[in-house]
C-alpha cells in the first residue's frame, strides 16, 4: 500500500496520531503537497493542536493562493476560535470523537464512490449531515440542499437497500473530505422488528443474509427517487 493510501486509510480508521506521522513523512519527501497538508492539517484540528492546524493550512495558501479546502478550513478555525482549545484534550476533539462513536453492526465508515465535482466536495465539513436514498438499485448520497455528493460501493448499498425497504433507517454524515475523497459515518437509528437479530453493518468474516416474509411491501426507511 502506498503512503499516500496508506494516510488515508489511517484517517478513515480514526488514527490521527498515525495519520499525522504518515503525512509528515509524506511531506519530507514533497513539501509542496498540498493534499498531504491539507490531511495533515485536519488531523491536527482532530486533535485539538489548532496553532499547528492554521499554521499547515496557510502553509497550503502560500503554494496555492486558491486552495479551497485550506482556505475554508482555515476560515472555519478563525470563526470558532473561543470554542477551540489548543490541546489534545479539547471539546472540538471530544465532539468529534463522541459524534463518530462506532458501534459493531450499527456504524460504518465508508468512502463515497463517484463523488461530485471538486466546487461541491470543498464545500463540505465534518460533522454535516446528508440525505441518503435510493435510486436505480443504488444508494445515493446529497447534502441538505440536494445537491449530488456521491453513491455508497455496491456491497455496502446493496444490503442496506434490503434493510431499508424492510424498515430500517439510517443517517450519514461527513466524516472527512478532499477533493478526491469523501468519507462518511452511516449509522443505523431505527431497526425494524423483522431484524432486530440482523446487524446492519457486518464484520469482514461475515456472510450477509437478510430474511423477509415472501410478498411483504414496506415503504423504504429512507426517501427513494425514481429517475
């Protein structure tokens, strides 16, 4: 696995002390990687060093004036400073980790595929909250305005559009994003009777089976489009 792989899959397991290490590393090799800042710089927020954040953030300024992400994260950082503690204990980082509490077969971290165009995907920050729904057998994903922010893999979209239509619900927010990456939590809010004994998420060793009545027809748990 590459570095830069590598760095990303740390971010999307919620290491940010590896994910910190790995882009520094990253940068010792190209210090004008601005994707790798840009990385570096959210972990940084993550873990409440936000003097460090701003200072990689304007870093990416001074290679690309025109950076969206640094200049919107730099300006969000700017905003929010009396509620930011400049410490790895600091209520922005507890808010963070207490938002993407993982728990087994109720949550999962899932990259987008097919996501939107860059001018969108810069305009998203963590925490946000999405609409997910179902279209042409597959589940897309958009922000509140219903602007299009990408589709869930098959194998994650397939077995949820079961559970869906048999009465679960779900809801998505942002849990990282670049312009070539976008990462969300999903996470099951309402479980319908028939699977109360079914996880929505599997482990990798399982084998997913969902069981329905024959001929049941449930409205979906979530909205669903037609084309």
């Amino acid at each position: 696995m590459s570095s830069k792989n590598l760095a990303i899959q740390t971010a999307l397991s919620g290491d940010w002390q590896s994910a910190t290490s790995i882009n520094q590393n990253l940068l010792t090799q190209n210090p004008n990687d601005t994707e790798a800042l840009n990385r570096l710089a959210f972990a940084f927020t993550i873990l409440g060093k936000i003097k460090e954040a701003k200072a990689t953030y304007k870093r990416v300024l001074d290679i690309d004036p025109l950076n969206p992400i640094a200049a919107r994260n730099l300006k969000k950082l700017a905003e929010n400073k009396d509620n930011l503690k400049i410490n790895s204990h600091s209520g922005f980082s507890m808010h963070v980790h207490n938002t993407f509490l993982e728990e087994t077969g109720k949550t999962k971290i899932v990259e987008l595929i097919n996501i939107a165009q860059p001018r969108i995907i810069s305009n998203l920050r963590i925490g946000q909250p999405l609409n997910i729904y179902i279209k042409r057998l597959k589940i897309f994903v958009e922000n509140l305005e219903k602007q299009y922010i990408g589709v869930l893999p098959d194998d994650i979209g397939n077995r949820l559009i079961s559970l869906i239509k048999g009465g679960n619900q779900y809801e998505a927010l942002i849990r990282s994003a670049d312009n070539h990456h976008v990462i969300v939590f999903l996470k099951e809010i309402k479980r319908a009777t028939r699977f109360s004994n079914q996880p929505s998420f599997l482990q990798n060793s399982e084998k997913p089976t969902i069981f329905y009545k024959k001929g049941t027809n449930t409205k979906n748990g979530q909205s669903s489009k037609s084309e």
